[in-house]
C-alpha cells in the first residue's frame, strides 16, 4: 500500500503591510501651507461665533452692557462668521487630501509624543469635520440631530480650538521646518514637486473665492448679483426681505390677531390697540435684520419707540430691562429679553412698518422689535406683550 502524498505547505501568510500612497503633495509642505490658512479661518470663525453666542445669550453680568453701536456690528460679524465656516471647508477638504496617508501609518504609535500627536489629529479632524458640517446645515436650517444645534455648536468650538492648539504645539517643529518655500525642510523635498504645489495652492485659492462670491451676497448685498449658491438672497420675501420662521410655523393666524391688543406692564401698566399705537409720534430707522444663518439686509423701519412705552409705564429708560413675548405658540426665542442700553436707545422701535408699508404677517404684524445691533432671533415677530423689568 503506497503512502500518502504529504502536503505541500502553502505560500508564508505576509506580515501586515499598510497601503502604500504613491501620489505627490502628500507631504509636509503642502499641509502646512493650507494649514495656515485653514488656521487662520478657524480663529476668525471662533471670535465671529463667541460675538455671535454671547450676543444671543448673555451671561447677566454682560446683558446690561452690551453696546447697541454700530448698528451693523452683528450683520458683519455673522456674516463674516458664516462667509469664513464656507471657506473653512474647502480648506479642511484639501488638509485631509495632503495628510490623509499618515493615517495608515505602521506601527500606530511609536512613542508617547508618537501618541499625542495621533491624539491630536484625530480630535482635531473629528470636531472639525463636526463642526464645519454642522454649521454648514444649519444655514440650510436642516436638523437631522436630536441635540440642539447653539450649544452643541459652541461646546464643540472649544473642542476644535483645544484640539488645534494642542496639534500645533505637538507639530511646532516639522511646521516651522516647513514654513516657507526656504525653510529646511522644505529644501529637501523634491524640487519638481514645487510648481504643482503651487498650482495646488492656487486652485484651492480659486475654489475658496467662488464659494465666497456665490454665497457671501447673502449679506454684502453689492455682490447680491453673484449670489447663486447660498440659501437666501437679499432681495427675495415679503417687502423685499427675507423670513426665515413664518406666520405658519409659528402657529400665528389672522383669527388671533382679530383682538389684538399690546399690553405694557410696570409700574403704571397699560393696553393699547393698534390705531392707538399707530397714532403715537412715529419713528423712521435704517437698520439691517441680520440672522445667524449669515444672511442681512437693511430696510427702512417705521414705528414707535420702546423707551417712550417703557417711560409711559413708569419704567426709567437706561436703568430697567424689557421682556417682550410674542404670539407664536412656540420656538425658543417666544419670549426675549433686552438690556437697559437696548431698551433706552432711540432706534430700538416696536416696529409696524416696513420699507413704507404696513408690515405683513410673515414679518411680525402688527408689531415686531427692531434693535441696532442684535441677531435677527431677537428681534421678536408678533409681540403683544411688554415687561418692564
């Protein structure tokens, strides 16, 4: 009887071996370039968002000194606060294009600053992405979250800049080696390379500027022409102005208002109608309604002053905050507080019209605030009530 053929024994199963990246400006050059400008933006976006913030929800000890003046402080900081979050992400997309294959890097950890440094890169890459994406939906106003967008939003913001911070000092000497087209470290990379780095740089430039142009029109209207890829336009809405929240999804009808009436509480409340308040001295101001989503306009606004119905209910002007409560049935912002500067400056008006008409439902008839200086959430729609505090 013949014995078995022994087995021949199979190909040596090779050793791990992560994906090669053969392709160019994968290197240390091109990501500190970028990483300059993505740097740059992310500071912008964090100071223009803790305006933003504390301006919507002030601590007690700033809601009494915020400043009214200028008049367009909150429609340029927003702006350029979303206009720099669109930026941000063409930037993080080629950041993650040049360093992307030191993901894969073998062994993972070589050395506890080996470990810092990929801890670093992966909280920074995480809230980052979190962040840009967040932001860039709720301009959109598309939630598909169930936590609420400006706290989680301002949480993280601490997170990114925690994260960056500690990514730079981690990364100091290979960026500083890397800085400039001289530094000696970019000297050693190949010199061919060169030119289609800077075509990299540059498209990445030009990509920048068309997301800027075909969206920052949203709020500098001189460009409103261009104005193709953002959510809204300056021009387009009731009386020429865009609404973010309507009559409708406020839950605010024409049958509600049938009886309306503005009450006024303090130490000499009283209730007036609209022909009333519409036979009180009228006062005319250009003022921008700017909204978080970035976008702003100036129109003209007509109506009477807060601090004259503050000063008729016995309130001092300057001294005593206001709560105003309007007549949608629900949302965050239903009931409002503004600070005694707010209250006391003379373009702060319960408007009733705008841009020369009576004011339609979308846009908060019959009465609305409109302050200088204030995100559009806090310049409450359909108000029937006025709290001297």
């Amino acid at each position: 009887m013949a014995s078995p053929t022994p087995k021949r024994a199979g190909p040596a199963r090779p050793a791990f071996r992560p994906p090669a990246f053969r392709g160019r400006l994968h290197d240390p050059r091109t990501a500190t370039a970028v990483g300059r400008w993505l740097g740059a933006a992310f500071a912008v976006c964090l100071v223009t968002g803790l305006i933003s913030h504390y301006l919507q929800q002030p601590p007690d000890w700033l809601a009494a000194r915020l400043p009214t003046r200028p008049v367009w402080v909150y429609a340029f900081t927003q702006g350029l606060h979303v206009a720099t979050g669109l930026a941000a992400i063409v930037l993080l997309l080629v950041k993650l294009w040049a360093v992307y294959p030191r993901l894969f890097v073998w062994p993972p950890v070589t050395s506890p600053r080996h470990a810092l440094e990929r801890l670093s890169v992966a909280l920074l890459v995480a809230s980052a992405v979190f962040e840009v994406l967040t932001g860039l939906l709720n301009i959109v106003e598309w939630y598909p979250w169930p936590f609420g967008f400006v706290q989680t939003h301002f949480a993280v913001a601490w997170v990114v800049t925690g994260s960056l911070l500690l990514h730079v000092a981690v990364k100091a000497p290979e960026i500083g080696a890397h800085w400039s087209r001289r530094s000696a470290g970019t000297l050693t990379l190949p010199a061919e390379d060169a030119v289609d780095r800077r075509s990299l740089l540059l498209g990445t430039g030009v990509a920048v500027g068309v997301v800027t142009l075909t969206t920052v029109g949203q709020a500098f209207t001189p460009l409103k022409a261009f104005d193709l890829l953002a959510p809204r336009h300056p021009d387009h809405g009731p009386q020429g102005l865009p609404v973010n929240r309507t009559a409708a999804a406020a839950g605010v009808t024409v049958p509600a208002l049938r009886d309306w009436r503005l009450e006024v509480t303090g130490p000499r409340s009283y209730v007036l109608t609209l022909d009333v308040l519409l036979g009180l001295p009228q006062v005319a101001a250009r003022l921008p309604i700017a909204c978080v989503e970035g976008w702003s306009v100036d129109a003209d606004w007509g109506g009477v002053r807060v601090r004259d119905l503050v000063e008729r209910a016995g309130g001092r002007p300057g001294r005593d905050a206001v709560r105003v409560t309007s007549l949608e049935t629900n949302g965050a912002y239903r009931v409002m507080e503004m600070g005694a500067r707010y209250a006391e400056d003379p373009l702060t008006l319960l408007a009733l019209a705008l841009n020369g008409q009576p004011l339609t439902l979308d846009h908060g008839f019959p009465a609305r605030i409109i302050a200088p200086g204030r995100p559009g959430v806090l310049q409450t729609k359909w108000v029937h009530r006025l709290e001297v505090l």
